[in-house]
C-alpha cells in the first residue's frame, strides 16, 4: 500500500477503535501484539495484510469492508 492510502486506512482503524470504547493496548492485548506494534499500524506507518486487516476488524467487532471502504459523501 502507498503511503497516503494507509494513513487513510489507520485512521478508519483509529475511528472503528473510538466507535467501540476501546484502547490503543485494549485492541493489541485481543490482537495478542505489542502496543507499538498496533499503533504503528493504526497510524497507518506499518504496511498490513489482509490477515492482519482481518484480525483487526474482528477485534473491532466490524468488517474489513468497513475499514476499507472510504466514506461516501
């Protein structure tokens, strides 16, 4: 992923996380990874798999089209 398209990805991950209540260490302990780990990638400086977007949107109780899709409108 290009640079732009993932700073575009971590923040629909970082507005997913605020939607359910959680933190930045909250979703890395259901992700069993490492805090940094996780907020490089939300911040969107970690390239991601689709395995990893995958685990990510089930921890954030949404779909990976969620994460994916930008905002209409």
């Amino acid at each position: 992923m290009d640079k732009k398209l993932l700073k575009e990805v971590g923040n629909r991950i970082k507005a997913q996380r605020i939607k359910s209540g959680m933190t930045i260490q909250q979703v890395a302990d259901k992700l069993g990874v490492a805090r940094i780990t996780y907020a490089k990638q939300e911040s969107g400086t970690e390239n991601l798999s689709v395995n990893t977007l995958s685990r990510i949107a089930s921890a954030l109780s949404c779909s990976v089209e969620v994460i994916l899709k930008p905002k209409s409108g």
